[in-house]
C-alpha cells in the first residue's frame, strides 16, 4: 500500500511514498503543518478488492479499516482513491 502526503486544507495530494515510514519521515523533514495528513493511496480497483464491511463514504470521502503492518494495528480512516 502505497502513501501520501495530502493537503486537507486545499484537497490536494503533495507527495507520494511507497510506504507510511517514508511518508512520515518525508512530513517531518519538511515540517509540514498539521494541515498535511498521511493517507493511504489506492486506486479504485485496489479499493474495492476490500470487503464492503471494511470500506465506506463518510461526507463524500472514502474510507477503509486498513493496518500497515509493523507500523499501524487495525484503524478506520480516511483514504485518497484515484481513478486508475
């Protein structure tokens, strides 16, 4: 699973990484605001290989009960989806 720095504020992806280490130690390195969030980075197919029970649209916006293994245990979170 890949990961990116995504700007909530302007709704917009920064960075890309290919895996949550990276991407926070890219956040940190750069001293981001906390108006940049780590997100998981799927592309709709990967998505929806997901059981429907762990995904969901909350406001408009995906979500998924993921883990990065070694990393992060089970969480509920937001997700960045792109077309192909």
């Amino acid at each position: 699973m890949k990961f990116c720095l995504y700007d909530t504020k302007y709704e917009r992806i920064i960075l890309v990484a290919k895996n949550l280490t990276m991407a926070f130690s890219q956040k940190e390195k750069f001293a981001l605001s906390n108006d940049v969030s780590v997100l998981p980075l799927l592309s709709k197919e990967e998505y929806m290989l997901y059981p429907h029970s762990f995904r969901g649209i909350v406001n408009g916006q995906s979500y998924l009960l993921f883990e990065a293994p070694g990393c992060l245990e089970h969480k509920y979170d937001r997700v960045i989806v792109q077309d192909a």
